[in-house]
C-alpha cells in the first residue's frame, strides 16, 4: 500500500470515528487539520458516504447549512442525547445508590457518551451536584456484588452468603435461591427465597450487608407460572417490608390523589363522595403501613379491621410521646 493511500485511509477513518461519536465536521477546518484541500476532504467525505450506503446502514451523513458542517444522522440513534444523559445523571446522583468512587466513574463514562459539543456542558451542570455528594455511611463498593448476583438469579443457582443486619455482632450464614434484585430508596435488595422453608412470599435482604456470597452446585427450578416478577413484585410492596400479600381500604382527603396512585401502582378508587375517595389496594407486608402513618390525618383505614386496630394502636403511642 502506498503511503498516500494509507495516509487517506487514516484520514477518513479518523473523521469517521469523530462522525460517529457526535461530532461535526467543517470542511475548511478539516482540510487545515490534515493539510489537504477541500477538494479532496470532500472526497473523504464522500467516501464514507458510499461505505454507509453499501453497508445498508440507517445511518448518513447530512450537511447542516446552518452550521456549515457535516453531520451523522440516523433515524435510531446509537448515542444518547445530551438531555438525556442530563436527566439520567440527575436521577443517578439523587439515589445516592453507590459510593462516592463508583459514582464519580459512572458519571464520568455517562457524560462521555454524549455528543462532543454537549459533554462541557454536562460537566458544569453536574460539577456542583458531584462535588457535595454523600455517599452512604456503608460506603462499600457494589457494582462487581450486582453483577456476580445477577449471574447467579440468571443461572438459578443458591448462593450461600454471610448476612449481618444492622444491629448483629457477626454475620450468620444463609442459603437463599436468588430470584430478583431490586432498588429502593437509596439501597439495593436481594429478593431470594430461604432454603429448606416453605414461605409464599420471599424474603428481602439488603445487598450492603452481605458481607460474603458465593454461587453454590445446586441448581433450584421454578415453574413459569410461579416465576418472580420484578414488576409486579414492586407494585406491591413498601420500602421493601415483604410479607403475606394483603388488601386494604382506606379513605384518603389529602390533596392529591394522583400522589396516592403513583405511590401505589395497584390502587383503584372504588367510591368518591363528599367525604373523601375510597381507595382498594393490594400490597405485601407491612411497610404499607409507614406510607399511611406519613398522611396523618388525610388517611383512615377501614379494612381489614385487624390492621385498622393495629394503626390505631400506633396511633396512641405516637400521642403518648407528646403529653
């Protein structure tokens, strides 16, 4: 290959590559940058033009004349947008879902799959935010313990794992057949029913507090029609307080129903009247009822009347602490 040729070829590939990552190609500047004339960085141009149509892609290169520039357009872009990764970033810093190390690194590779001309931008938006971070008083690193527990929900093997909850003097040792993973207010779950025990329902374990885990031989099944689901899993429950699956009604007067319904993705207003709306929902567990203790005096609990009695007795010692 001649050295011209070659030289070509390092050309159209480095304003491929730049085409590709968001960039946009002015003909003057690019023909100063590789000392060429525009005639022939126009071939360049054309070129890579060819390649994309023989390749069938959806992709293409436009010329923008408003910006004088050429561009790669495609009708599902591969890249996401500025205001995309803007809005992504947002909600990842406000979870407060990983330590300060781990995030600082995902920030920094998120922000680099925006387009050239936006990543500055992202970075000043986001440079205050990243910057008074708090990390949790964990603190410890979780990315690799996801993955390798993903692994083994996909695989459907036990784990046999070291859990110390917040108040244990040492870990004690349990095996779980892993079913899910979930987030919820700034931790992460493992949803894993127990070995050797019969529950209808599965027991949540915070993923910060295994302090050991290992992927066992032993393989465990579960039918279709019984399989978890994440989704409708998470309908259900609050602030991950598993439990047997219950219906409640109450009547709610505060000012936002739509807040309830968010809240609840199983609740369905059965009645309005003058008096409030009567809501219907399914959850699981008990952590329903920290949501309904939170809406003082806009909730009242009709049914079941085992738990309305279980409120109320709540609700007397809250007052006791402020005679």
């Amino acid at each position: 290959m001649g050295r011209e040729k070659e030289k070509q070829i390092r050309r159209i590939l480095s304003m491929y590559d730049r085409l590709k990552n968001g960039e946009q190609l002015v003909k003057r500047e690019e023909a100063t940058r590789f000392q060429m004339s525009e005639k022939s960085i126009q071939r360049d141009i054309e070129s890579i033009r060819d390649f994309l149509e023989t390749e069938k892609s959806n992709e293409y290169v436009d010329y923008n004349r408003s910006k004088n520039a050429y561009m790669l357009e495609t009708e599902q872009p591969a890249w996401l947008k500025n205001e995309e990764i803007f809005a992504v970033l947002k909600v990842l810093i406000e979870s407060r879902a990983f330590p300060k190390h781990e995030m600082d690194s995902i920030i920094e590779k998120l922000t680099h799959l925006a387009r050239k001309e936006g990543q500055s931008a992202i970075k000043q938006m986001m440079a205050n935010e990243n910057h008074l971070y708090v990390e949790l008083n964990h603190k410890k690193d979780l990315l690799d313990t996801l993955w390798q527990l993903s692994l083994a929900i996909q695989s459907k093997k036990v784990i046999a794992m070291h859990y110390k909850r917040e108040f244990d003097e040492q870990a004690s040792e349990r095996r779980v057949k892993p079913v899910g993973i979930m987030f919820s207010e700034y931790y992460f779950y493992l949803i894993a029913y127990p070995m050797n025990i019969d529950f209808d329902y599965p027991t949540i374990y915070r993923i910060d507090r295994i302090e050991q885990f290992r992927q066992t031989s032993i393989s465990y099944k579960v039918p279709y029609h019984e399989r978890f689901q994440e989704g409708e899993f998470r309908k259900r429950v609050q602030f991950m307080y598993t439990g047997e699956l219950v219906k409640i009604k109450f009547r709610f007067t505060g000012p936002s129903p739509q807040a309830v319904l968010d809240r609840l993705p199983t609740a369905k207003v059965i009645k309005e009247s003058d008096d409030g709306l009567i809501f219907e929902t399914e959850v699981f567990g008990k952590g329903i009822k920290m949501w309904l203790l939170s809406q003082g005096e806009f909730v009242e609990v009709l049914e079941p009347e085992a738990f309305r009695k279980e409120l109320m007795v709540s609700l007397e010692r809250m007052i006791v602490n402020y005679q």
